[in-house]
C-alpha cells in the first residue's frame, strides 16, 4: 500500500487591510495634524524636530522622492533622519489628502531598534503606538486599520515579500542602517530592486491600457499605487546603492557598466545576482551634522555600569550554557564557559577576564552567559 503524496505547502496569505473610506480617513488625517500642529503643549517636540539637522533638508528629500523611484540618504548618527524621514513622508501626504492612501513601511536590523523608533515617533505625534505609529516584530505587533507608519525588523518584512511579493498597498520602504550589509538587508535591496522594476513595468501597463482602452482598459490594469524605496545609510557609502539601482546592464552606456559593478560588489560577484536591470531614476542627499556626539558603549560597558547580571538560568542567557560576546574583546565564537562556577573548564571565561582586564568578575559572568540575539 503506498501512502497519499503530502499535499504541496500552501503560500502563506497576506494579512489584508481592513477596507475604509479613504476620502474620510484622509480628512480625519488632516484634522489630526492641524491639531498636532497648534497644540500649545507640544511645542518643544515642534521646537526639538525643527532643531535636528534633517529639518533642513525636508523640502530636498521631498522634492527628490517625487522625482525618483529611490532616494538615497547619508546622515550621520543623530542628525534625525530615522525619526524624520518617515514622518516627512506621511506628513507631505496628509498635507497633499492622500494620508489614507500612505502607507509606509520601516525597517531597522534589530529589534529593539523597531520598538523603540515607534515609541519616539508615536510620541512626536502625540499618540499612542497602534494607532497611526506602530509596529510589528517576531511574536509581536501592535498596528491597526489607522496605522500608516509601520517600524519592522528586517525579516519581518521578508516573511512579508513570501506572502505578498508586490506588498500590495505599500507606497514607500524606507530601508535603514543599510551600510550594516547583513544577508538579511541585502537579500532585501536584491528582492526590492525587482519589485520597484516590476511595479514601474504595471504602472506604466496601466497607464498604456487607460490611453488605448478607456476604463475598460484600466480596470485591467494592476491597481497597485506607485512603490518608492528609500535607502538610509549612517556612511557615505551612498554611491555604491545608487548605482546599484541605476542603469540597465543590458542597455548599455557607462550607466550599464557602473550598474553592474556596483550589483557585482553588492552581490559579492555573483554573475546571475550581478544582472543589473534596473532603469529607475536615483536620487542622493546628504543630512550634514548632528544634534550631539556620539560616543559608542559595548555590551560589557553596559552591564559594568547598570550593574545588571545575566545568570545561566535568565531568558537572556545562551542555552547550553555557551557564552563568549562579541563586544571589544570577544568573537561570539567561545563556547562552553562555566559562567557560574560550576563544572567546565572555563577557558572562555579567562580568555575573556585577560582581553578585558579592566572589568568585574560580574561582568565577565555575564558576558559569558548572554545571548545576543535576544
């Protein structure tokens, strides 16, 4: 007796947005900006936004997202362009009656990176995250039919391209830390460069079904709204993801050429990931400066100065006992310390103690025992 072929796995299906009155949603949009805009008690967020450095380059970026299909944005740390950037976005589009219509999704390559923008951003607007502002991370989300602005993380928004490969009903992707260059973020220039081509390939289906049959025409056409990227990088790097961007390998010119290096170096030289077919428009601004230095803390500094410990036993630690960080001294790599004094023979523990000299046997203990991924 041979047992029944396993049914092929379905393809997940996106979650849809509830339908709304876009008209309505709008004006309610507006009406919630205007009182934002005059509310006495929000005036240091008002004066705290338009002292940030990235207030002096809204109407470039603005200007440069209705010209370009990508928009790429170097600013250093601090300068505001991962608070602003997306609010500029959805503020010109509820200014313009389209805020319904906006929707715009954010990225960010951790965690607590995605949950803590959308607590800042939701509280410049004055509200609570889940209403306009929200997000959405593994094992957690907090969005509505309201919500315009989503953070993400990077595999997030993966999972999302399995389910929905055209994200239907997103008008913008603001990708950040992109100069991290983890395999997550470059398998999403790689997957989002297609889908900007093929969304700009059904608009302008439509456009030539609307002019040569009328309705009839366009009814047939993907209703799809036009898809903008926007690239975010802390370095000035910003050359290498517009030419990636740029040019069509198979076009020729010296736009081809650059294109095609520049997907060969983002690609590590694959020849069939090399392929550069692209022909969107690419635009580059710089946000010059930042609000305050920034001085960088590791891992172990943290837990030198909140005292905090991390045991064997806490959700944060390794399990299996591992441990090895990859702050200044460590390389992630050191397995099976005896954080607790327990049987092992503790080598990555003292290789730790002699790289870090100047820190406590806690910290040590802690370092050992953490897990960060968590």
């Amino acid at each position: 007796h041979t047992p029944p072929a396993a049914a092929p796995a379905e393809r997940p299906r996106p979650r849809r947005r509830p339908q709304i009155d876009l008209a309505s949603e709008s004006a309610r949009l507006a009406r919630l900006q205007a009182d934002l805009d005059s509310a006495p008690q929000h005036d240091t967020m008002r004066r705290t936004r338009r002292g940030l450095p990235a207030y002096s380059r809204r109407g470039e970026l603005l200007g440069l997202l209705r010209g370009c299909g990508v928009v790429v944005v170097s600013g250093a740390t601090g300068c505001g362009k991962s608070t602003q950037v997306p609010q500029y976005i959805l503020e010109d589009a509820i200014a313009a009656g389209n805020g319904a219509a906006c929707n715009i999704i954010v990225t960010q390559p951790r965690r607590i990176s995605a949950l803590g923008l959308a607590s800042r951003v939701a509280a410049e607007r004055g509200e609570r995250v889940g209403e306009v502002v929200g997000y959405s991370v593994k094992q957690d989300h907090k969005t509505s039919a309201a919500t315009r602005l989503t953070f993400v993380t990077t595999g997030i928004l993966l999972r999302r391209l399995l389910s929905d490969p055209d994200l239907e009903g997103t008008t913008h992707i603001v990708l950040d830390e992109v100069h991290e260059r983890s395999i997550e973020i470059d398998l999403l220039l790689l997957l989002l460069r297609d889908l900007l081509t093929r969304r700009q390939e059904k608009a302008a289906a439509a456009a030539a079904a609307a002019g040569s049959g009328g309705r009839a025409g366009a009814s047939k056409a993907s209703p799809l709204p036009p898809l903008k990227l926007i690239l975010m990088s802390a370095t000035a790097d910003a050359q290498l993801f517009a030419d990636y961007y740029t040019g069509a390998a198979g076009r020729g010119g010296k736009g081809s050429a650059k294109a095609a290096a520049a997907a060969a170096k983002m690609t590590h030289g694959s020849a069939a990931a090399a392929e550069a077919k692209t022909g969107l428009e690419v635009g580059m601004m710089s946000i010059p400066g930042f609000t305050y230095p920034v001085r960088e803390f590791y891992l172990e500094d943290a837990l030198e100065m909140t005292g905090h410990e991390v045991g064997r036993g806490s959700k944060y630690a390794k399990r299996g006992g591992g441990g090895g960080g990859k702050g200044k001294g460590g390389d992630g790599d050191q397995q099976g310390e005896d954080a607790d004094g327990g049987s092992g023979n503790g080598n990555g523990q003292r290789q730790l103690s002699y790289a870090l000299p100047s820190y406590s046997e806690r910290t040590m203990r802690s370092l050992g025992n953490v897990d960060e991924d968590q």
